[in-house]
C-alpha cells in the first residue's frame, strides 16, 4: 500500500487558484494569479527539492495536467526531470488521450481507479493542484497527508482548498516551518472525527441560558 500526499499552495483565506501566473487558470473571472510568484525563497526552494528528490507519481486533476503538460516538457528548470519521468495518472471524464510521456488516463471511475493504483507496489502517490480531484480524494477517505503553503497574502474569491462540502475531519501536524517571507510550510495527517470540547461554564448564567434560547428560536 502507498501514500497519497496532496500538496498544495493557499492564500491565508484559503485560495489555491493559479499560485503560477496570471494565465494559469482565470474561469471564474479570477484576477489575481501569480499571487505566489513573489515570496519565493531559498528555503522554500531546498524543501521543494527534498520532497521531489525522492521516487514519486503524479496524480493529476485535468486542469493541473493540461498546465503542467503545457510547460514542464519544454523548460531546463528545477524539478522539470523529475516531473518528466514521473509516471503521471490523469482523472478526467473529457480527455481522450494524454501525449506528456509516461502519462495514463485513470479509466471508469475515479476514487475506485486510485484506490487500486493505492494499492499496487510503488513510489509515493501525489497530487499537485487539482483542486475538484482533491474534493473527490477528501470526500472518499483517500488522503493519506496533506503538505500545505500557506501564503501571506488575502485574495477574497476563488477556488478552495476546503470549500462547501468538505467532509469534517481532525488533521494532526507532523511538520513545519517558516521562511524568511513568511511562507508557512506545514504537512498534516488524517486525526479522525473533528473533536469537540467546551470551554463554557459548567454552571452556565441566566445571560448565557437567554442567549441560548435566542439563537436556538
């Protein structure tokens, strides 16, 4: 059995919309893309290298695939080898065939699909992007780790890493750091249910019992 780790890069309230660029992904009449562009750092860049030094596939999303397949092909960057060779598993309902070498179509239905390539031998599973497969991935219980970015910085709309609908759920951190732009680098793990604790009065006082009574008419 082996992992599935998303890895994503949110604004502070939450957007994971087209971190890369202005043409990345503007549906929805989204004005800000490239809003990551600028706090890259040192540290940011020896923590990307160590988690795509290691063996991985891709789990991709069709959107995500169709940026990255556009770019990586064609570039001498920072981890363009190791997105090139990478065997890439592409979930999409509308392609009908994927032409970036070592790429794959995940045929029928999809949470099914990734369940059994979970279940093969072979490097870590993980997903880039892909923001309405990571909903799918979530709702179904597919997600064995979460490597989140947290940018400084507040976009107001677009779409969501945790938007209506996500499936409530305990995370429990296992790592993270901070660098010199304020980027925070964190990864978490499923935890279970959400838990729930009070920190009100055992005794409550007749304001809060009114206040209760109001909200719950």
């Amino acid at each position: 059995m082996r992992r599935l780790v998303v890895n994503t890069f949110l604004t502070l309230d939450g957007v994971m919309q087209a971190p890369g660029g202005p043409e990345e992904d503007p549906t929805g009449g989204f004005e800000h893309g490239g809003w990551s562009a600028t706090y890259w750092d040192d540290a940011m860049g020896q923590a990307m290298g160590e988690f795509m030094g290691k063996p991985f596939d891709l789990v991709l999303g069709r959107g995500t695939y169709e940026i990255f397949a556009a770019h990586w092909p064609h570039v001498d960057e920072p981890g363009a080898e190791e997105l090139n060779n990478a065997t890439k598993h592409v979930a999409s309902t509308t392609l009908k065939q994927v032409d970036w070498q070592n790429s794959h179509l995940i045929e029928g239905d999809v949470p099914e699909g990734i369940r059994k390539l979970k279940a093969q031998d072979g490097p870590e599973l993980q997903v880039h992007g892909s923001a309405g497969l990571i909903q799918t991935l979530l709702k179904e219980g597919l997600v064995d780790e979460i490597r989140v970015w947290t940018f400084p910085v507040v976009i107001g709309k677009g779409k969501r890493l945790f938007g209506d609908g996500t499936v409530p759920a305990g995370l429990k951190l296992t790592d993270s750091m901070i660098s010199s732009t304020g980027v925070i680098m964190a990864a978490y793990e499923p935890a279970g249910d959400v838990p729930i604790g009070s920190l009100a009065l055992e005794e409550p006082t007749e304001a809060e019992l009114e206040r209760r009574e109001r909200l719950a008419g």
